[in-house]
C-alpha cells in the first residue's frame, strides 16, 4: 500500500486535499514528510507544560493551518478545540486537550512511517 492510500485509510480526504496541492502528489508527501520533521508538536507541548499560554496559542494556531492545508482532520479537530480552549484563556483540562493531540498524532506517526 502507496503513501497516498495509506494516507486515505487514515481518513485524510486526498482528492480535496490535493486540490490545494494542484493535484501534485508528490508535492503533497513532500509536504507531509516536512511536517513529519517540524518541531510544532513539542513547540506546543513545551509552552502547555510551563504554563506558557500565550506561546502554546501561537504554536496551536500554526498547528491547525499546517494539518487543515495537508487534510489532516483526525488531528485537525482536537488542535481546534485547543486553539478556542487557548482563545478564550480557559485553562481547565487542556492538558485533556493535549493528550487527544498527541494520541492521534501518534496514530498518524504509524501510519505514514
């Protein structure tokens, strides 16, 4: 099974998502292959853990554009969640929040790996 299928079976909706790409795949798992490497999940993880509110919204907020242009819904939604959790500087249970980030992206690790 290709990148791409896998990828599908995730649940990323590939023929919406390569309309962003203008249908290049390979641009896209060149894109997807880059995000693997960014630091933007520890970047969040380390603001949330020393109480650093104000950098975890900017790191939140990046995250969210980066998985909505690659189609990564499953991981797309929780970051949502935590971006408005952030917004509105409710703090209660955002480390909830966190740990459905990281459980899905965990789930997408072994998918793409």
């Amino acid at each position: 099974m290709d990148k791409i299928d896998k990828l599908k079976k995730y649940g990323v909706d590939i023929e919406l998502t390569l309309d962003r790409f203008l249908g290049d795949e390979d641009f896209y798992l060149e894109c997807i292959e880059a995000f693997l490497d960014e630091t933007i999940f520890d970047d969040l993880i380390k603001a949330i853990n020393s109480g650093n509110y104000n950098n975890a919204f900017e790191h939140a907020h990046n995250l969210k554009g980066v998985l909505a242009n690659l189609g990564l819904q499953k991981i797309l939604t929780p970051t949502e969640e935590l971006v408005e959790k952030l917004r509105e500087n409710d703090y209660e249970d955002i480390d909830l929040y966190l740990a459905k980030i990281i459980n899905e992206r965990e789930k997408f690790l072994t998918v793409v790996k």
